[in-house]
C-alpha cells in the first residue's frame, strides 16, 4: 500500500471519520457492498495490478499518515497482497477487516491505556 512516508504534516478533520478514538464510528460493512469508483477496473492499492470489481477484495485499515490517523479502503488483488498491508496504527482495529457493527474496536479505556503505554517507552 502506498504511503506518503515523507509527507509531514496533514489538516483532516478526524471527527467524522470511521472508527476515530473519540467517537469510534463504525466502518460500513465491505462484504456484499464493494465501493465503487468510476470506470469498471482499479487498481490493486498493494501490487497496482489492474483488476475489476469482481475481483478485488475490498478491506479497511487505519494507519498514520503526516499527522493523522485515517481508516483507508485498500482493493486487493489476492492474499499476498493482504498480507504485505503494513501494520495498523496502535489504538486501532489491528487487522485488515470489512467492517460492520460486529467489528469490534477497542474502546476508550483501552485506546488510552495503550497510549500511556506507548508514551512510555
């Protein structure tokens, strides 16, 4: 998955988005439901293969971009290219998932403690 690693800073409001820590929206479910763009193929967000919506394998991940964390849609083209996703931020959904309100996200007890934690070291 391409990531802006050089990038430095970012300005997203965060309130409003899918599992944000302060208010832990829940991600639509992916699993009958692929989000569309326009057109009828895309393209892998790992390999950049292109593929067609029967294809992909649509999943979220939340990871730290500049100064924010954000849940991105990541298309996958198999199951090698979901396993190279890069780790999710800590305080988050840890795995690549499809969402739903069975998704379990960490609540904020457990948000803050893992980040006293990480602050610590």
């Amino acid at each position: 998955m391409k990531v802006c690693i050089a990038q430095k800073d970012s300005r997203v409001s965060t309130r409003a988005l899918f599992g944000n820590y302060k208010n832990r929206m829940g991600f639509p479910l992916l699993t009958h439901n692929p989000v569309r763009y326009f057109g009828e193929t895309l393209k892998c967000s790992v390999c950049n293969s292109e593929i067609t919506y029967e294809q992909t394998n649509q999943l979220w991940i939340t990871l730290r971009i500049a100064t924010d964390t954000l849940p991105l849609l990541a298309n996958l083209c198999s199951k090698e290219c979901e396993g190279r996703l890069p780790q999710p931020e800590i305080g988050y959904v840890q795995f690549p998932h499809k969402g739903g309100a069975d998704l379990k996200q960490p609540t904020n007890k457990e948000w803050d403690e893992l980040m006293r934690q990480q602050y610590k070291k």
